[in-house]
C-alpha cells in the first residue's frame, strides 16, 4: 500500500513539475542507483528531486556538459560507490540548485561521499577511483563533504555560493587542484582530515578560507601553490591543535587582502605543531602572519604591505628563518604575550613603519628569543624594540636605521646583549645615538654593543646598495651607487623596464662595477640596484637573502662631462640635466661667478683664480624634501697658446740642432718643419733633433718652424739656424798655486746681434777645459773658479783680464790648443766690517739667447734644474764690487738659482756695482754707500737685458715692500695688477716696455682703502716677454715681467 502511495506521489510532482516547465525537455532522478549509469547533456537538464545515491560497486558517470539541478535538501551521496564525472574545459559539468523563483536561500545539500576510494600516486596524480574534473558546484550548503575515509580527486572544480565549499572529516582526504572556491562560508573546513592535497586552488570571498577546528587530528596535509585572498576574516585559520594539527606544509601560496592572512593555532599550552609555512607571498592583510603554535618553521615568505607583517602571540621554539618582511605600514615583527624561546634568523626586514618589537601581554613577556644574521634596515622608527627580557642574545645581525637616534631601543630593565652587530658605521658616537637605553632613561637596562662588527657577517642578507642615484647624461642614463662592505660581495644587477606587474624586462649584471650606462633611456623610468653575494645561484636569490632588496635610484643632478674652455670665455651650462626638484643651485670652488646660479643653464665666467689655476670645481646641486643630490664636473681653463722655437743659432754639420731651448705651452699638437733638406728624429716632439741635409751645409743657413695646434688657436715660432763647420778649443785652467779643479770656462760668441755664450766646460782636476763642435767664429773665454774656493781670484779672460773689452778674441776657423787661462789675484781686499750690499740680477726683458747656459747650476751639479727662457732671476752672473771710480775691483759675486748676490762684512764707504758679461756694457751704477745709519743696502736690482746691464739702487731711507704683482701671468688679454695696500690713496703709473727697451703701453691707477680697478687690456701686444716699470707718486720704482701669451 505505501508503494503505490509513494509511487502516486511521485507521478504527481513529475506532472506538476512538467506544468512548469512545458517548453523544456528535462529528466528527473533520484534515489537509488542500482546498475551502472551514464549522464548526457541529450537529457539535459536533470532534476534531482531527491537524494541521489551511489551503493558500493555502482558507477555513476557523468558526461562533459551535462547539467543536474537539485532541489532543497536533496544531495548526490556516494555510499561507497565511484562517481566520474569528467568534464572540458569547454563544457563543464554543472551542479546547482533548483531554484526557478531565483530564491537565494534554496540550497541543495551538496556531493558527500562516505568510504568511497580514489587511488593517486605520490605526486596526487589520478589513478582510479573517484573523479570529479571541470565541475562547477554552486548554491550548495555543503558542496563536497567527504566522510569516513573517503577519497577523491578533484582538480578543475569551481564552488561557488555555498556554506561550506570543502567539508572533510573522519580520515576523508582529497586531492583538490587548480580549483576555485568562492563567495563561501567557509571555503574548506578540515577536521580529523590528512594527506590532502590542495594546489594550484583559489580560495576567495569567503568568510574563512581554509579552517582547521580545534580538538582534531589532521595532519601532513600539503597546502601548495594556491591563491587565498579576500576573504572578510581569515584566509587560513589553524585552530588550537593540542599536537594534533602537525606536519602540515603551507607553502607557495598568495594570501592577500584578509584580515588575518595565516592564522597558525590559537595560543594552546604546549600545541607542538612542526609545522612548514614557507615561500608564501602574504601582503595587504591586516596582520600578515599570526602564528600561536609551538615548534613551527616559517622559512622564506615574502611578507610586505600588511599592517602587521609577522605576529607571535602565545608562540614558543619557532624558526623565524629567511624571510622577507618588507613595506608593512606598521611593525614587521611583533612578538608579545609569552612568545619565548624562538630563533629569529636570516630575515630581511626593511621599509616598514618600523622593525621589530618584543613586547608582552597582560605580563606576560616574550623573553629568551635569540636574533642573529638578520637585515634590518630603512625602517621608519625603531628597528629594534624590546619591552620585555632577557633575551638569549642579538647577535650577527646588520641594523641601519632611516633616522639618527632610537633606532635600537631597550625599554624594559634587563640588559640586552647586542654584541658582534654590523651598524653600517664604526663611528661610536653614532652607534651610541643610535641605541637608547640606561645612558638616556637610567631605569632602563643597558645595551651591550661592544665589539661591533666592522663589516657585515656574510651569514646575514646581504645589504643593498645604498645612495643609487641616476642622472640623465645626453640621450643615456648613468646610475651609481656606493660600494656594499660585504666580503662574499660578488657583484650587483640593474633593473629597468618596468612591467605594470611590478617585474623587469631588463636585468643586467654589471659585475663588481658601481656604475652602468643605460643607452637611449628616459631619466623618469624606473631603475632599481641589487648586490648579490657569492652563494647567489640564479634561483630565488632575493627571498634566500642572497640578492639584496631593489634600492631604487633616485633623480639626481648632472653637472655635465668635465669640459675645456679658453681663458678669454664664458662656459655654458647647457649638457646640464635635473628632474624631480623643489629647488636647484650652482656652485664653484673657484672666484668666478653664475650669470644665474638657480638656473639649470646658465652661464659661467671663470674669476682670475680659476685661470691662474687652470681649473675649477662646478657644482649642481638640487633640494628635495627628503633629500640633497649633487654633481660636480671640472672645467678646464686653457691658457692662450705659447711657443717659442728657440734663439737663433750656430750649429755645425756634424753636430746639428738639439731643441733644448724650445718651449711650448697650452697645445694639443705640434709639428716641426724645416726650409731645407734636413730631417728631424720626432718632428711630433717638442724635444728633438734635427740633422742638416746637403742643401742646408751648402746654403749655411735654414729656418726651422714650430707649429702649435690649440683649442684657443694656433700659432708658430721659427728660429734660424746657421750652420757651419765646427772646431775645438782646448786648453788649462789655473791660478797661482796650480790647476783649478771644477772651475767654469764659458766660450763666448761674437756674432752680428751680439756676444752669447754658447758652451760651458768643466775644468778637470788637472785643470784641463776642451769645447768640441764649435762653430767657426770669434770667442771670448771667461773663467772663474768656485766662489767659495777662489773668492780671493777674480774671474779672468783668454789671455788676461778681468773685463771683456780688453780680452782677446780668439778666431776659431780650425782647431785650438793650449788655450791657458789664468785667474788673476784680487789685488784690493778691503778690510772686514758690519756693512752689507744685496740685490738680485733680472732679466726685466728677454733672456737672451745663452739663457740656458746661465740657468743651469753650474757648481752643483745636483742643484736646482735650469729654468726655462724668460724667467725673471738672473742666475750665474758675475757682479764686481768696485770703488767709486771704477778703478779697483775690491770683491766679487756669482749671482745663485734665485739671481741674489750679496757682500757681506764690508766697511764703511762708498761702492759701485759692475756687471761683468762679455759684449754687454755697463751703465754707471749708483754709489752706494754705508754708514753707521744705514749700514746695509738691500733691494739692488742689476737689470740684464739687451746687452746692457744697468743697476738701480733703492733711496736709502726707502723701506722695500712689494706686493704688487700681476695676474694672470702669462697673460692672454687681459691682465689685472695688484697694487700695495695704502690707508690713502696713491697714483701710480704703469709703463710697459717691449725687448728692444721701446715703452709699449702705459696705464695710470689708484690704490688704496677704498679700492680701484685695476683691469689692464693687453689684447694688443704680441707673444712675448715684456718689462714692466710701476711708479708711485713718491718716485718709487718696482719692476716686474708680463708674459703675454697668445
């Protein structure tokens, strides 16, 4: 009777159904199925209107596209039997809820299994069994319970819209990949579970994600690879365990925007879990990580842009190991309320509001942790806090704090060990503001630092490189930064081309160099430099702490490359480059001056300074809120270009022409040409030799070039050269008691333009003298001992004499021997006294031709180096004391490397000064006498020039004071004299003179308290050496030299 009632019933609600639905084929199941089965979408839609259920040795399959709708309370129940069902991704198998009024609230109870077998292998691969594959399950209150040991694989399977997407209980396990769960309750709940399987799966809009409940067994689960995000409380929730919730993996996952990201156990006594949380990717939850279990290991995480990175709450003989906590808004790592015991090591922990902090709960502290071979740096407050102790030790680790002081804080009363930390300093008093603690508050405990490392320990992350700047140079990019102190530093990398991900396109490893040009690069793109160290193998080197974090570059100025300009010219700014400012300045090191220094182009006009010195310093600096950035660059000041070829001169053919006496300066190349047939060793150096060639020994004569090629223009000198055939002379130096030893014999040339000097010998020790190579001509020898040996023994010529006029000239048209030269006695000593005469011999114009032989040290061979043509002291002359009438030479002097000459010990008298040099005359010196009042007579100028030597001697109540000088000496066109410092005003007149002795150029100027301008325009005088007379008001005379360069 209930049959045929039941079976009444049913025919009833079938043709009901078909009422609603007139328009639709559709096909009814449920109950029971006791043979094997095959669902098709031909037969689509199924209702199921009741529970549909599969007994032991009973296949249902289901076949891609089918469609089964449920109706409230019903369910598919697998009591033992096996379910395929296997859809495409193109044709899905759907499981949903009957619901044609579109009522959210009718939900269907779900796929349960209960002792149903699914067979896998290691890996979770499918073998047999049960198979559910590109399904999707919505509207359910459970969608997939399994219960009493039962298995199934379940890869491809979206839950949507139910209460629980995943209930597993009773031993059931699954192997669930790249599936989705969303907008569910509970998006897994796992209870007396294990060895499930859950990869590749997202897990979102749930309340919480994936839910261990406390008080149940479930272990070695392997929770991989999954994205578990935006759920409203918990993306993973394992609840107090008791020891039971152990051994599970949660790793490689992405667990992002929840409230509480991982939620590993919920404070139980004891809840040893040995859990592996590593490698997952936990950002922008509130609080990244909360761990409240005992003896688990989190390795390797990325945890970054939480409020909270890390939190240990209630967690005890954890590995905090090799993470990354970076950018949290709040602290990194927050331990507190009795977490002890645990290692915190290999982190790195940087750009959070702040580090680490160690605190306590309700009393209960966090004590006994130890911290070592950690990274912490660019944290915005503390990287270091500690409100509860002791600790076993904070050791190893690298610390650098973004602000000065409290970057290291003890605020509880025991003391912190801090030995062996790197502080990126060896500063102590930095290290010292840095750490607070007993020294700032006394209640508090000491910080122990001492001994600290001087470099990090390579155990630790390495660090990243630190003040990367990048600045736009032309077209390119140039990044630099300063060098990492690690010493298993192995090289760095650069980052540029910016994916929307975040990633880069380009890396390049630019090896141990510290600075790398992007070609063709916009300065405004990012750039980011990391150091890697020596165990960096190329996988996942940044989360192993073998690559540093990103430091990224920041705009910085460029000044420009270094640059040249001549002396006579403004630089422009204009390679200058800067982005990113609040406000931008130039500077020098120099006195010259910016027509605009708050300009990025702009003008610069080298001071007078910065020529005489050739160079300056030009820096751009630009100011940003956080920061400063400068770049400098050396601006080159090119003299005018100068050259002189050398005198004109005698050569023999034998010999030819050695370039000794050639100078140039402020070139960039230079060439010798001759007129003739002759041949230069090097026509490319300024030292060189030329050979004469037939032509040149036939005609006696050639003109030889010296070409310069300058950035300021080009110029050139020539000489000529004559050449005839050449000759020696040789002979004896002696004086009355024998041979003079090291004595100086000069042979002088008597040519058209004058008398010159053109060889020097050394007499030997047998006083023996020989010139070989001398051109064919007419000499004059002059002799003279070592002042200090022979000062009683006048110099003398060939034959005799003290002077030239009477000497004789000796012609040289063949070889010459047993030339004896005899140093006369001074026959008028003057009786010793308190008096004294000083002075110096200047060249106030030209040097002369024989300049070279006079500027060589010719008694000390290890002396001063000959100075060149043109320099101002007269060195190696011959200066007479004589009486009044010229009559007697009472003492004499040989000028030193400086041109003084001094007589000392002289007596009260009267004297004039004789300049001996042959072929030169002598004005009338002065008389110079010495008395009581005025017993020494200092600043005697003995001016040689153009074969005259002239002497002027100071007033004797004139106190000598020269300061005034010109600048820039040489000079190009302009030129800028230095008057005396005066209380009152005095004139001066500045009269210029050229080598022949004919004024040139006159100016007139005023000094004194108040100032003048004292510029002076030279542009119209020529290359060359020019004597300069300045006189005061008074009558005073200073002389000085203008080089003028061209």
């Amino acid at each position: 009777m209930n049959y045929w009632i039941r079976r009444f019933c049913f025919i009833s609600l079938i043709i009901f159904l078909a009422g609603l639905r007139p328009l639709v084929a559709q096909e009814y199941v449920g109950g029971l199925i006791s043979e094997n089965t095959v669902y098709s979408p031909a037969l689509n839609p199924y209702i199921v209107i009741e529970p549909l259920i599969v007994p032991e040795g009973v296949t249902l399959s289901i076949m891609p596209g089918t469609e089964l709708y449920f109706m409230i309370r019903t369910s598919l129940r697998l009591e033992g039997g096996t379910l395929l069902a296997e859809g495409t991704p193109e044709n899905q198998i759907l499981f949903d809820a009957h619901n044609p009024s579109g009522e959210a609230d009718k939900k269907w109870d779900g796929i349960n299994l209960f002792v149903s077998r699914t067979i896998v292998d290691d890996e979770g691969n499918y073998l047999s069994g049960n198979l559910l594959r590109y399904a999707l399950i919505r509207q359910t209150t459970t969608a997939l319970v399994l219960s009493d040991t039962a298995l199934i694989h379940a890869p491809d399977i979206q839950i949507m819209n139910s209460d629980y997407g995943v209930y597993l209980q009773s031993g059931a396990s699954l192997v669930l990949k790249n599936s989705v769960i969303d907008a569910c309750s509970y998006g897994m709940y796992i209870k007396n579970s294990g060895d499930n399987i859950i990869s590749g799966c997202q897990v979102t809009n749930c309340d919480i994600g994936i839910f261990f409940p406390s008080n149940n067994i479930s272990r070695n689960n392997r929770i991989t690879d999954n994205n578990l995000s935006f759920n409203r409380n918990i993306a993973l929730f394992m609840s107090i365990g008791q020891g039971n919730i152990q051994h599970n993996l949660i790793s490689g996952n992405t667990v992002a925007f929840n409230n509480i990201g991982l939620h590993i156990g919920n404070g139980g006594t004891n809840d040893y879990g040995y859990n592996t949380i590593s490698n997952n990717i936990i950002r922008n939850n509130d609080i990244g990580l909360k761990l409240s279990q005992d003896a688990d290991t989190i390795r390797g995480n990325l945890i970054e842009q939480n409020e909270t990175g890390l939190m240990l709450s209630k967690a005890a003989i954890s590995s905090i190991a090799g993470n990354t906590i970076r950018q949290n808004t709040g602290w990194g790592m927050l331990m507190t309320d009795g977490s002890n015991n645990n290692l915190i090591t290999g982190n790195n922990i940087y750009d959070n509001a702040a580090g680490i902090r160690v605190t306590h709960k309700d009393f209960k502290y966090s004590v006994n942790n130890l911290f070592e071979y950690n990274m912490l740096a660019g944290n915005s407050r503390e990287a270091f806090l500690f409100e509860a102790g002791p600790q076993l030790g904070i050791h190893s680790n690298s610390i650098q704090g973004v602000r000065d002081t409290a970057v290291f804080v003890n605020r509880f009363e025991t003391d912190l060990h801090a030995e062996g930390n790197y502080w990126f300093t060896n500063d102590t008093l930095v290290i010292d503001s840095m750490i607070f603690d007993l020294y700032d508050q006394p209640v508090l405990g000491e910080v122990i630092y001492k001994p600290f490392l001087y470099q990090p320990d390579p155990v630790a992350p390495i660090s990243r490189p630190r003040m990367v700047v990048k600045r736009q140079v032309g077209a390119d990019v140039m990044v630099n930064w300063l060098p990492n102190s690690e010493s298993d530093l192995a090289g760095y990398k650069v980052y540029y081309g910016l994916n929307p991900d975040g990633s880069f396109s380009r890396i390049a490893d630019v090896g141990s160099d510290t600075l790398f040009v992007i070609s063709a690069y916009d300065l405004a793109e990012t750039i980011a430099v990391t150091a890697y160290d020596t165990d960096a193998d190329g996988v996942r080197d940044q989360a192993e702490g073998h690559e540093s974090a990103f430091s990224y570059a920041v705009a910085g100025p460029w000044a420009g490359g270094d640059a040249s300009i001549c002396e006579d010219t403004y630089f422009l700014t204009e390679s200058a480059t800067a982005i990113d400012y609040q406000s931008l300045f130039w500077e020098t090191d120099g006195d010259g001056a910016f027509v605009n220094p708050q300009a990025l182009s702009t003008r610069y006009v080298p001071g007078p300074a910065d020529i005489a010195a050739g160079a300056v310093n030009l820096t751009l600096g630009i100011v940003n809120e956080a920061y400063a950035l400068y770049d400098r660059m050396l601006l080159t000041i090119m003299g005018q270009p100068s050259v002189f070829a050398g005198n004109d001169t005698i050569v023999s053919p034998e010999s030819g022409y050695y370039s000794t006496t050639a100078t140039a300066a402020n070139f960039t190349g230079l060439l010798w040409t001759t007129s003739g047939d002759g041949t230069f060793d090097n026509p490319a150096q300024l030292l060189t030799h030329y050979t004469p060639g037939d032509a040149d020994i036939e005609t006696g004569s050639v003109i030889l070039t010296l070409y310069l090629q300058s950035e300021c223009g080009d110029i050139s000198d020539e000489l000529l050269l004559t050449v005839k055939p050449a000759f020696s002379i040789s002979g004896r130096l002696f004086y009355e008691s024998g041979p003079v030893a090291g004595g100086v014999v000069l042979a002088m040339n008597r040519e058209e333009a004058g008398t010159r000097a053109v060889a020097l010998a050394h007499s030997t020790e047998d006083g023996r003298f020989i010139f070989n190579e001398l051109p064919a001509g007419s000499y004059y020898l002059f002799a003279l001992g070592e002042p200090s040996m022979y000062n009683g023994f006048l110099p003398s010529y060939y034959a005799s004499g003290s002077f030239w006029q009477p000497a004789y000239l000796l012609p040289l048209g063949s070889d010459v021997y047993d030339v004896d030269i005899r140093l006369e006695r001074l026959g008028n000593a003057v009786p010793s006294g308190t008096g004294s005469i000083s002075g110096t011999c200047t060249y106030p114009g030209d040097a002369g031709r024989d300049a070279e032989i006079y500027n060589e040290s010719w008694f000390d061979p290890a002396g001063p180096p000959a100075t060149p043509p043109g320099y101002l002291p007269a060195s190696n002359h011959v200066v007479y004391l004589m009486n009044p009438s010229l009559t007697h030479v009472l003492r004499w002097a040989l000028s030193d490397m400086e041109g003084n000459f001094t007589f000392g010990s002289l007596p009260f008298g009267t004297y004039r000064l004789w300049g001996e040099k042959a072929g030169y005359t002598n004005a009338l010196s002065p008389l110079i006498t010495l008395s009581p009042l005025h017993p020494d007579a200092g600043g005697v100028i003995m001016n040689v020039n153009n074969q005259k030597i002239s002497t002027q001697v100071p007033d004797p109540g004139q106190v000598i004071e020269n300061p005034a000088f010109l600048y820039p000496n040489p000079a190009g066109d302009k030129v800028w004299i230095n008057l005396p410092w005066s209380e009152n005003p005095v004139r001066y007149e500045l009269d210029i003179y050229n080598s022949a002795g004919q004024k040139v150029h006159s100016a007139s100027f005023t000094s004194g308290f108040s100032g003048t301008n004292r510029f002076l325009d030279v542009s119209g005088l020529a290359a060359g050496i020019y004597p300069c007379l300045l006189k005061d008001e008074s009558g005073n005379i200073r002389y000085m030299i203008l080089s003028v360069a061209r």
